[in-house]
C-alpha cells in the first residue's frame, strides 16, 4: 500500500507547519485542537433547512443534542450520530459538517448525541448516554418528528464503537428496532496489542493514539474485555442491524474494523463494506481535504437512503434546499 497523494500533502503540510500529536497535549489543548482541526477539513459548511440544539434526558442528566433537518413536514428517518474523538474529546460540533452533508445527500434527520466524556467519566458513562438519548428519540418520536419505523444509528471512530454498542444493548432490550448502523473505522477491540499497520508517524494517527484515548476510556483496564467496550468480543452478532463498515488502510484500526464487518457477515447481517487503502483515520470527517472522504460520505449515504427506502429523487430534492 501507498499513502494517497493528498494524504502525503496534508501530513507534509502539518509537519512543515509544527503540527504536534494529541497525545503530548493536556485535554483542554487535545480538545480544542481536534475541534480546529475538524472545522478546517470539512469544507464548505453545507446549510440544511434547520438546525436544532436541545437536550434529552441522560443517565446522570440532560444530555445535549443537535438536530439537523430537510425540508419537508411529518415524521423523518433518523440517524442518531455518535462523533468520534476517542471517547475523550468532541461534542455535538465535532460531528457537524459530517451531519450537514449526510443530511443534503440523504433526505433524512440526523440527531447527535453530547455523551459524557472520560477521563471525567470513564467506561460505561458515554455508551449509557448514547442508549438513553436513543431510547428517548424512539419513546417520543412523534415529538423529535422520527419515523420509529426508520432509525438508525452510526458513528466516526469512538462513536462507531458507541453505535455497536448501542446495537447490542437495543438488542438485548427488544428494542428500539434500528434499521441501518453506520461504522466509521470503530473501534471494536480495545485490548492492548500490535495492530498490523502499526507506526509510530507522529504526523498520523497511531498506536500511541489508540493507546492514549483507550487510557482515558477505559478507567479499569480489564473493562477491555466487555463486549459494550470491544463489540469485536461479543458472543453472538445475529440480528444486529444492517451494517455499513468504512475503513482506512493506514490506520491501526483497519484490521479490526474488518474484522468485525467479516464476524457480522458470518452471523447473518447484511453487511456492506468501504475499505480506503491510501488513506488513514479521519479521513471521513475531511472531505475539504481528501476526496475519499467525500466518496466516503457519499457512498455512506447510499447505504442510509437503501435502508431508510429514501429515493434518489428524494435525496436530490433535499440537497442544496436548506437555508439554515
């Protein structure tokens, strides 16, 4: 494999300009940082017919949540979206870009979901969170204007591990019955180990970055082994939701990802699968940089308008109608 062209002029560009990891950064630089770095690859900011910031309620309180409307009256089909940034870093505004354009490309609402972040609340608080919003959303649809019949949920990084983990618990509660999970590089394996494509390239994500987010995450280190941490180790993956699995050769997620795409697959779930061999993580949160992450997103929306029954036409309709 070769790094793609834009990939090696973006890692030149973040080298020459002193660019330094995450990692060495306290939280309060590593967030800010991740946020700057998010609004500057996303591109134009695409407007949509509305924009909605609220809250639900959570485990431990209200929970904040954006809500990212079409045009168009009555009942929506819903992706509940869970941004990534390692369980340690992002809020409602790290997913926005990504939001905005899912909706233009599919006709359909996003809600995200504000979940707590570790180290202040370690392993299970976000998975908690991200259950209960979604729970909310179904139990009071009329009022949020979601289709129950057409919920999904997904996920970047961190939140494509939530958006597993949620499946399993919706699962196991009889419900709310989702029709599409989106994963976006997930993480579905947080023990400790060599991932094959593993570098140390401080300029990229890395082992020493899975590393760090999986410290802040995971307060008990044995926690690694629970299927709501590691969806990769749950027992038994049949009638989990239909799957759309995006992954990045270079990046020390990629086998995993794979992997979990290949044991949902074995266990009966439709599967779909959109692997980037040039490019690395993040790369679909960046579409202002690398066109694969607009592909990317692209081909994601593809899948959501498959299973949400959603038209081209219709998608079409939506995208360039929004004015907020």
């Amino acid at each position: 494999m070769t790094l793609d062209p834009q990939v090696v002029a973006w890692r030149a560009a973040r080298a020459a300009a002193g660019t330094v990891p995450l990692y060495t950064q306290t939280l309060a630089q590593a967030r800010a940082a991740d946020l700057a770095a998010i609004r500057a690859g996303s591109g134009v900011v695409e407007p949509v017919a509305e924009v909605r910031d609220t809250t639900v309620p959570g485990p431990a309180g209200p929970l904040p949540v954006r809500i990212h409307r079409p045009d168009g009256d009555g009942p929506l089909p819903t992706l509940v979206y869970f941004f990534g940034g390692g369980w340690t870093l992002g809020s409602v505004d790290t997913a926005d870009g990504i939001c905005r354009r899912l909706v233009n490309l599919t006709g359909a609402q996003t809600v995200t979901v504000g979940y707590r972040l570790a180290p202040e609340h370690p392993f299970p608080a976000a998975v908690e969170d991200c259950h209960a919003a979604l729970r909310h959303l179904a139990a009071h649809a009329a009022e949020f204007r979601v289709d129950p019949d057409r919920l999904a949920v997904g996920g970047d990084s961190a939140g494509g591990n939530l958006a597993a983990a949620v499946t399993l618990l919706a699962r196991a509660d009889g419900g709310p019955r989702l029709a599409a999970q989106l994963l976006v590089y997930p993480n579905t394996d947080q023990r400790p180990g060599h991932r094959p494509g593993d570098d140390e390239d401080p300029m990229l994500f890395n082992r020493h970055s899975v590393g760090w987010y999986r410290g802040h995450y995971l307060a008990d280190p044995g926690d690694a082994a629970h299927p709501l941490a590691s969806p990769l180790l749950a027992e038994d993956l049949s009638g989990l939701p239909p799957a759309f699995v995006v992954t990045a050769g270079y990046d020390p997620l990629c086998a995993e990802g794979e992997r979990y795409a290949s044991r949902l697959r074995e266990a009966g779930v439709p599967t779909e699968t959109a692997h980037y061999p040039g490019m690395v993580h993040g790369f679909f949160a960046m579409p202002g940089v690398f066109d694969a992450g607009r592909q990317a997103q692209e081909r994601a929306a593809a899948f959501l308008r498959r299973r949400f029954g959603l038209d081209t036409a219709h998608a079409e309709a939506a995208t360039g109608a929004g004015h907020g």
